[in-house]
C-alpha cells in the first residue's frame, strides 16, 4: 500500500469539527465521490478508493445527493439498440 502524506495547519481540523484521522477518511471518501460523480472511476474502484463497501459507497452516495448510476438516458436507449 502507499502512504500518501499532507500537512495541514491544526486549525482545519477544528474548523471541520473533525479528528485528523476522521479528516482523513472524509478526505478519502470525498474523493472517491468525486472521481465516481466525474465517471473517472467505477463505483466498484470508487467504493475501494473511499475503503467502504459498495452498499456502504452507494449510501454514501446518496447522503451527498449524487445519482448511483451514472448511465444517461441516451446510453441505455443506444445500448437498447445495439441489442
């Protein structure tokens, strides 16, 4: 595994009323949350990036209103198609 290091001032830590090491993981889950929102990665790489289940990604997906699926309506019309 790599270890990733940021220094922050100790002052964000109280600001976001949270601990570094729940700092940390807000980090890593609203990062995967964006590269999912994005379509930069899958859900499946996105819930292993966040150290979350899927079921536990896909919660956390809609407590920050970001759609589970990312498929368009035009997608799933061409691929009805091409079926």
């Amino acid at each position: 595994m790599t270890t990733i290091a940021y220094d922050f001032e100790p002052g964000v830590f109280g600001a976001l009323r949270l601990s570094p090491a729940e700092f940390a993981r807000e980090m890593r889950i609203a990062a995967a949350v964006q590269w999912y929102a994005q379509g930069r990665v899958s859900q499946g790489r996105a819930a292993e990036i966040a150290d979350l289940c899927r079921a536990e990604f896909i919660e956390e997906l809609f407590r920050r209103k970001v759609p589970a699926c990312q498929v368009t309506a035009e997608d799933l019309a061409e691929e009805l198609r091409d079926s």
